[in-house]
C-alpha cells in the first residue's frame, strides 16, 4: 500500500509474501504426520525397485502401451479402468472431506509431505525457527553461505531423487540407472526427470504455502462440500476468550479471562501462517499442527487439552460431547457416498477378476465384401484380431454361427487351437462360407471364441463378436 498524490491510498492487489518459518511441534497428529510421510515415502521410492514374474511389477510402458500393475497387465483398450480409478479417487476425496475436512491436505498430498522433509532438512542444518529467521536476516559470510549451499544441496539431490523415481515408472527403473551412469539417457527421460526434480524443489522448498493458497483449486471449493456436522480444526472460543497472558499459579476465572493464554502458538507451528482462533480459512490445510502446539502449552499451565481440537459447527454451538460428535458421522450425506463408493469398488473388482485374458475384433475385408467359390458356396473373408493380455501363452478354439436361414457355415481359420503369445496381438484371417440359397444382403453371424480343450494355461472365458454375413 502506497501514497498516490492526491493524498490518498493505492493498495497492491497481490500481497507481497511474507516467509513463514514454522516452528516445529510434537504430538499425536504430528507422529500421524510422520508415520504417513514414511508411508507415503517407502511406496514412491521402493515400489519401483520391486519385480514381478521377471520385470518391473508397477511400469507404465508408454512405448509399447502396456500398463503393468503386479500381475495385472493393462493395455489402451482398458481405459474404462483409468475413468472408473479417478471415479473412486474423486468420491474418497467427497467422503473424507464431508467427514473429517482436509484430511488429504493435512497428511497425504504429495505437496505437504515434501514441504515435510524439506522442513526437517532445514532445520537440521540451519536449526529452529529462531535461527533460521536470524540466518536470513544477517549479513552473507561464510557460516551463512556454507549453511545455505549445504541446505539448497541436500534439497537438489533429493529434488533429482524424486525426478528419477517418478521416471523409473515409464523407463525401466534399472535400465535408467545404467543409462544415467552411462551417461547415455535419453531425451524424454532427461527432460521429465529435471522438470519433475525441479517442480519438487521449487514447490516444498521455495513456494511452500503459496501452492496451497493460491494454486490448488481444491482450497477454494472445499467449503462447498462441508456442512455443520464436518469435523474440522476449530478454536473453542467459548473456553478459551477472553485471551491474556498470566502467571502460571493465577485463577484465569478470578481475571475475568478464558483459557488461552494469547501465546500464538498456534500461529507460530501454522505451515500456511495462519491464526485458528480467527475461525476457519481456507488457507488451513488440515494439518493439526496448532492443535499439538496448543496442547503442549495447555499441559505446561495445567489446563485440560482440546482449547483447539476436531470438532463441529453443531458441537460447539450445542455443546455436544465426542460421542454424539461421532453419531453424527453417520448422516445421509455420508452414508449416500460411502455407498455409491462401496459399489463402484466392488463392480470394478468384480469386473476385473472376471475379465477374459484375451480380447478379440473382428473386421470384415472390404476388399472382397463376397464372392463365389468352388462347389458354389459363397464365402466372405474376415480379419480377426486377437490379444492375449496375460504373461502366459493362451491356446483358444474358434467357431461361428449364424441364424438358422444361412443354413451351416464352414470356417476356414487355419490350424486350430490358436495359440497367442504372451502380452501380444495375433491378427489371423478366415474365411466363412455358405450355401448359396434365395437370401440376400447381409445376414447376422457370431463368432464365439474358448479355451482350448485341456489348455491349463487358460482361464474360463467364452467370448462372443457379431458380424455380418454377405450373401449377393
């Protein structure tokens, strides 16, 4: 904000950012935290070590469009299970934020949980808050510059890390490496692995809030899918107005003041910067920091915890206790999408522990839509596509049929059982024919495809693709 000359005020319409050094807290959420930083952590960066029947077992081979997933391999055709898997990820993300707000910010984002680790990298080499507001505002000399590069580099290397590892899942994670150490990487390799390196280090260790303010979308559409029965970080200004400091052994009811004690605390362990007993912002992203830090200093004056806690609209205006908090999960809202989730999980596992291992198109030859052959019977010729989408050869029989008014078709496909191997697509050509008779035009038929008899390999399938039979 700034003087104009006509005396009055010109205010900025972006805020200048303010640096927030967050001062570190323990507590139960924030052991929460941790544990699901490990979990979240070991997941990225071990999965893409692990193998499954001799390959990488999680590989997204762009290349060769597969998709392995352990012993699921996928291919283009089965995108529906991309649709149905943002489905589910969209109705978990309505469901824990009607029930419990941002629990998906607070303790899981990938945003929040590298801004984690590059919090404790700077704090184990600068030190606590206090220093490191210190460190910033000295003057540059060695210790500062030595402290500063040995920050900026354990981020990089952990920024490069992280780049090689979300790679490792499109290229051959060991193949990678070798080429890395070969010097020999490729061009899309290069550029993903320094782009997604750099979007880590710039993110959670120079942007920090500011994504979360300002570039995720989903702080400013929360709001829209709490209610007064949401569980959300709340201050208890009930309890804890009128805020005063005081000594440790005064009777806050004798000073006319309510438990807090006006440490800003709260303010202080807050990532985004923000003062939870102004109600709640949009700004907060869940993680229960204040809480923690509350309660540590309510434990220090010998005050009860929970001046800052989970709790409701309705609880704190009805002053209801914990269980009726936690009746109060279990209202429609709630119960209508842990239903429609809970369905779609269960039609997806269902249809994919009965998907057939092999697929198959048919596609009339158009360049000879019919045609007369010996013994007079009319033929049409077909183009068959057939996918085995497992890691084992399948052996399959097929037959076709038709309505009763073709009379008996004969089908000409080649040696039977086809054998298909593994994780490929064999395109064979047949030809059908039939009995001339008083038909004509097109005429329905189907070809049915099986496993072949005594084939172990091969599941239960029976596979059935129409077509068309032209009779001139």
């Amino acid at each position: 904000m700034s003087a104009v000359p006509n005396g009055g005020l010109e205010k900025s319409l972006y805020e200048v950012r303010r640096k927030i050094y967050p001062r570190a807290v323990h507590g139960i959420y924030a052991r929460w935290r941790w544990a699901l930083v490990f979990a979240t952590q070991l997941v990225f960066y071990g999965t893409a070590w692990l193998t499954w029947n001799g390959r990488q077992a999680l590989l997204f081979d762009l290349a060769a469009r597969k998709f392995y997933i352990f012993g699921l391999v996928f291919w283009p055709q089965d995108i529906v299970y991309l649709a149905v898997l943002l489905v589910i990820s969209a109705l978990s993300l309505f469901l824990f934020t009607a029930v419990a707000g941002r629990l998906w910010c607070g303790y899981a984002c990938p945003q929040t949980v590298y801004t984690e680790i590059f919090l404790w990298i700077e704090r184990a080499i600068e030190g606590d808050h206090v220093s490191r507001a210190r460190l910033d505002k000295s003057k540059a000399n060695g210790r500062k510059l030595g402290l500063k590069a040995g920050k900026h580099a354990a981020w990089i290397a952990l920024s490069l890390w992280t780049g090689f590892t979300f790679v490792g899942y499109f290229t051959p994670i060991r193949s990678l490496a070798g080429n890395i150490a070969a010097l020999s990487i490729g061009p899309w390799e290069g550029f993903w692995l320094l782009f997604y390196g750099f979007a880590t280090y710039g993110n959670a260790g120079w942007m920090r809030e500011q994504v979360c303010k300002y570039m995720c979308p989903y702080a400013r559409f929360q709001s829209a899918m709490f209610d007064p029965d949401t569980l959300v970080i709340t201050y208890d200004a009930g309890r804890g107005d009128p805020r005063g400091s005081r000594s440790r052994s005064a009777d806050p009811r004798k000073l006319g003041l309510g438990d807090c004690i006006d440490c800003n605390i709260c303010v202080q362990v807050c990532p985004t910067g923000i003062d939870i007993r102004k109600g709640l912002q949009y700004d907060c992203i869940g993680c229960a920091a204040c809480i923690d830090g509350c309660d540590q200093v309510m434990a220090k004056v010998g005050y009860a915890p929970g001046l800052i806690r989970y709790s409701t609209e309705n609880a704190l205006k009805n002053g209801w206790d914990w269980r009726r908090v936690l009746a109060r999960v279990r209202r429609p809202r709630v119960l209508v999408y842990s239903a429609i989730l809970l369905a779609i999980v269960v039609a997806a596992g269902v249809s994919l522990g009965l998907r057939a291992p092999v697929k198959m198109d048919v596609i009339r030859d158009r360049g000879s839509l019919a045609r007369e052959v010996a013994g007079g019977r009319i033929e049409n010729v077909y183009r068959l596509q057939l996918m085995n989408t497992r890691e084992v050869p399948q052996r399959v029989t097929l037959a076709v049929a038709g309505d009763a008014a073709l009379g008996p078709l004969e089908l000409s496909a080649g040696a039977q059982p086809i054998e298909i191997p593994p994780l490929t697509t064999r395109a064979i050509a047949v030809r059908v024919s039939a009995e001339p008779g008083s038909l004509h035009g097109p005429r329905p038929i189907t070809f049915v495809l099986v496993p072949a008899e005594g084939d172990g390999e091969a599941g239960a399938f029976h596979i059935v693709e129409k077509s068309r039979f032209v009779m001139p």
